[in-house]
C-alpha cells in the first residue's frame, strides 16, 4: 500500500450551526477540525490507509487541538511543523441545504517551510495538494511549489484539488487559475468542483472544460456535483456516476472525502498507470469515492464525519 502525502492547511473551521448562510447574524459557532487537505490525510487514514499530513499550525491551544486531532485519527505528524504564528482559523456559514461559505483569518498555515528530509519520501507514494490557501503567498507557496517539482522528479502520483474559496481571491481569480496550471499541468488526478472546472477552464460546459483541462495534462478528472453525481473524465472516455441520496446537513468537507477514499482506493492499486487507463476499474472507485462524500454531509464538521471503512462495506 502506498502512503499519501496532504500538503497544504490545517485550520480550525468555527461553524454556525442552524443559524442560516449569513454569518452576520449567526450568534453561536461550535469549533471543528478543518483544512482540506488536512481532511484528505484523515479520510485516508480512517479507511485503513496510510497518511502524511503536511503544513503548519500555531504554538497555541488551537494547534494543539488540531495536532491531537490529526494523531486520534491516525495521521502522521512527523512534518507537522509550529509556529508562532497564530493558527489559521475559518468560519463557515451554513445555509439550510447544507452549503456554505467561508470566511478566513490566516496564520501559521502560510508559515511551512521547506524540509529537505521529505525529497527521498515521496518515490513510490502519493502526493495531494490541496491548494485553498496555498497560493496565497508566504514561504508556503514557495514550499508548496518546490515539493511539485521533487514529487515529479520522483515520479510520484499528483494528485491536485484547487480548493477555490472565493472570500480569498475576490478581484484575483486571474491569478488564482494562472498559479493553479503548473499543478494541473503536472497532475495524474484531479477533482473540480463545477464551478472550479469552469472558471479554470474558461468553458461553459463540462465536456470542453475537461477536454481543455486534458489538453493542460491532467490525465484524469472528477468534477462534483453534488445531488447531480460525479462527471469523471479521461482524454478518452466520460461518464457520470450517480450519487447518494442524503438529508444533508453539511457539506463543508464532502469533495475532500471523496478525494481521500478515491487517492485510498489508488493507494492499493499495485500498477497506477494501468489502473488510470482502465475506465470501467474508474468508475467503480469513483462510485464508492461518492458515498464517502455523501456520508461526510450527513454530520456537522469535516474530520468527525468523515466515514470508516465499515461504512462504505469495505
């Protein structure tokens, strides 16, 4: 089995719960585990998988939570790193279909440094990155870029998920989809949101905008779409695998989910670069990869809702 590598953030996620999309007038916030890449590493660990989480968190009470968090749920920490930076916190609004928005006061998430150590782990492995806060400057850019270029001179699997929050790139999303094509670039897999896939792509529909974003070099895509399925695409075959049906009730880290269980199901494949040119070996992971994200929105929070192996009949 392959290890995973979640590079990015890790931050508290402070939700209003039943208080309705507008943050304005939300009165009560309970704290949560969060930082999608973050939720990646869990949801591969809790499958049965083995997990690496990398980014930075405060020396405060805050970090200390969420590096035990990491820990219960049998993540490694070993490049964990602290700062004194206070650690990055979110708040999410729910609205009553379960959606929500986001709103970040960052910290130490943009404060990663560079570890030469991890250069000869990442032969053989898997690698996310979850790029929500990653472009947004700070020596976690920098960082984040250097692993890209030692994961492909090793010839490890990328996997990329833009993570677009619009709080953090109002006025910039040029930018945002400029720093996001060397990942796409590089990328075996990648998972879009619809409205990532497009604004990245420039099409207005899913069938070009995959076909653009092929043509780019990612050489598999998943599209979300919540209740619509999942659009799963190679540069010669597409298809939309169903989802399921839930009474959600939040669906803050659901496409993390999916991401997690999909990159644990590769995890166990012995010969990657066959299982990518096998569609039909594809579709079926992506069809357990969505009760995955269809069982993370029917709790509040990410990490705590995120599904063991037991309850996806693995």
């Amino acid at each position: 089995m392959r290890k995973v590598y979640c590079i990015g953030e890790l931050l508290i996620d402070f939700v209003g719960e039943n208080q309705g999309a507008d943050l304005a007038k939300a009165l009560q916030f309970t704290k949560k585990a969060g930082g999608a890449p973050a939720n990646v590493a869990s949801a591969v660990a809790k499958l049965g998988g083995e997990s690496e989480f990398v980014g930075s968190v405060g020396k405060d009470a805050f970090g200390s939570f969420l590096t035990h968090t990491l820990q219960q749920n049998k993540v490694g920490t070993k490049y964990l790193q602290q700062t004194n930076t206070f650690t990055t916190l979110a708040f999410v609004s729910l609205a009553e279909n379960g959606e929500r928005d986001f709103v970040f006061s960052r910290g130490a998430d943009k404060e990663l440094e560079y570890d030469r150590n991890l250069k000869d782990q990442f032969a053989n492995a898997i690698v996310h990155f979850g790029a929500a806060t990653s472009f947004l400057g700070g020596s976690l850019e920098k960082t984040y870029e250097k692993y890209l270029e030692e994961v492909v001179a090793k010839n490890a699997f990328v996997s990329f998920d833009p993570n677009y929050r619009v709080d953090l790139w109002k006025g910039k999303t040029a930018v945002f989809v400029e720093k996001c094509k060397p990942f796409i670039q590089k990328a075996d897999f990648a998972k879009f949101s619809e409205e990532e896939a497009f604004l990245i792509s420039e099409k207005d529909n899913l069938i070009d905008a995959c076909h653009k974003l092929h043509a780019e070099g990612v050489k598999v895509i998943a599209v979300t779409m919540g209740s619509k399925g999942t659009f799963l695409s190679t540069q010669e075959k597409n298809a939309i695998i169903e989802s399921v049906p839930v009474n959600a009730v939040d669906t803050t880290g659901a496409g993390d989910a999916f991401v997690g269980c999909f990159l644990y199901l590769l995890s166990k494949e012995n010969r990657l670069d066959e299982t990518l040119l096998d569609f039909n070996k594809l579709k079926e992971m992506v069809a357990i990869a969505n009760k995955a994200g269809a069982h993370t929105t029917t709790q509040f929070g990410a990490i705590d809702a995120l599904p063991f192996a037991k309850d996806l009949g693995l």
